[in-house]
C-alpha cells in the first residue's frame, strides 16, 4: 500500500471512535480554535452566496460551523469512507463527496472558499494540493489553513506540546480507539510537515497572497487565511 493509502486506511480504523477522542485529547480547545478561524475568514468575504469546500472534512467537525455561514452550497470532502460515514449520519443535510485533496473533482474556478483544518498535514502531496485548491478557487477565493505546524526554535509551548503529543497522547488514544499507531502518527506527521515560515514561503512560490495569520495557544496550532 502507498503512503498516502495508508494514512486513509489508519483514519477508516480510528473513524467509529475519532470524535470521542479528539474531545478527550484535545480537551475540546479546537473548538474554540475553528470558532475564531470561521469568524476571522468572514471579514474576508462580502458575498452571501458562497460555495464553500471543507476537503479533509473527516466526521465534519469544520462543516458544523460552516453551516451557519450564509451560502448556496456547502460540501465535505474526505478520502476515507469510514469518516465519511460518520460525517454522512451526523448531517444529513449536508454534501458528502469521497475525494483526494489532490484531485476533488470540482470545476475549474467554482469554489469561493475552500477550509481544512488538521487535514492538510495528512496530504502526502502537499503542493500539488495547493495547485489544485488554487485550480478550483475563483479569482480571489479564500482559502483557510488551520493546523499543527512543525515547531521553531525557541517555541516553548509548541515544545510542550510535542512532549504531549509523543508522549501522552499515543496512550490515551490507544486506549480510546485500541489503536495506538495511529496516534503515534500524529506527532511525526508534524515533524515532517512546514513550519509557519516554510509554509510562508511555499505560498509566495505558488503565488498565493497572504491575508492573515494567526497563531493559537501560544503556538500550538496555526492558522493561515490566504487568498488565491
Ligand atoms: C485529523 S482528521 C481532521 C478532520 C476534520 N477536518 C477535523 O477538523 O476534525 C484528518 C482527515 O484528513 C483526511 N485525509 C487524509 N489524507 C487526505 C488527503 N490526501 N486528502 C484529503 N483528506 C485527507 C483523513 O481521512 C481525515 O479525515
């Protein structure tokens, strides 16, 4: 199996018990993280009708906030089935679509924000996401990054949450979801992801503009507003 394969399969296993987890281990604060990236991207956008995208929507945590944005459309796209299921039985209401975020399926320029929050670290091909994110955006679409960069020298309390990450949180995800290598995943997927100002610098080679962005918790997690 592939790597990229591989990462979908580990999500399919960890997907029955992934809500329940994700509140234990993240003591519910990303809440309050999408809450704040949702409000901050809407100072962004001046039109009603939007067609909004949340790709690595996974059980559609970021969806459930989306929904109260005013737009004509809203879809959630993950590739792995199992999350989708959940997603699928918590909002009937609510677009599903089985998809790579590297290829979504959609039309050229049909998008007026795309959101993924703690899903792009997942994509094996990061940059040719990019592309195609940049490829279904209108002219001047949004789109929002919130997730976990790799930590920079001297971020203190990013170093504390790599301490939790390697070392806490793979035993009491073991323990919720039974199994422990997916939670071991998540800090080494940081580890082989951008820090915030690598990241900055893969924007300006696709040029992609910066509009806003923000660090949470003293730098736990890291949100970007970008704008095509
Ligand atoms: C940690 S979950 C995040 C889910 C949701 N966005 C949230 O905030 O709770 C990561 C999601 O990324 C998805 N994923 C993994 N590889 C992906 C890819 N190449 N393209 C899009 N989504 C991917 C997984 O299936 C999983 O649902």
């Amino acid at each position: 199996m592939q790597k990229q394969e591989k990462i979908v399969q580990m999500f399919n296993e960890i997907a029955p018990s992934y809500d329940k987890a994700n509140r234990i281990l993240s003591f519910g604060i990303d809440t309050k993280w999408r809450q704040d990236a949702i409000k901050r991207v809407q100072k962004h956008i001046n039109k009603d009708d939007l067609v909004i995208v949340d790709v690595a929507c996974g059980t559609a945590d970021m969806c459930a906030l989306l929904k109260n944005i005013k737009h004509t459309k809203l879809i959630g796209i993950d590739p792995s089935e199992g999350m989708l299921k959940i997603a699928k039985q918590r909002f009937s209401d609510i677009d599903f679509k089985q998809a790579y975020a590297t290829a979504l399926g959609l039309d050229d320029e049909s998008v007026d924000l795309i959101t993924i929050s703690f899903g792009f670290r997942n994509v094996v091909e990061k940059e040719q996401a990019l592309k195609e994110f940049k490829r279904v955006l209108k002219k001047d679409g949004i789109l929002l990054i919130l997730e976990f960069f790799k930590r920079e020298k001297g971020g203190f309390i990013a170093k504390i949450r790599d301490f939790y990450l390697k070392n806490i949180l793979p035993s009491i995800g073991a323990l919720i979801s039974k199994n422990k290598q997916a939670y071991e995943y998540l800090p080494n997927s940081i580890d082989d992801f951008y820090s915030n100002n690598e990241f900055k610098e893969e924007l300006k080679q696709l040029d992609l503009e910066l509009l806003e962005f923000k660090t949470y918790s003293f730098g736990v997690s890291s949100l970007f507003i970008i704008k095509k």
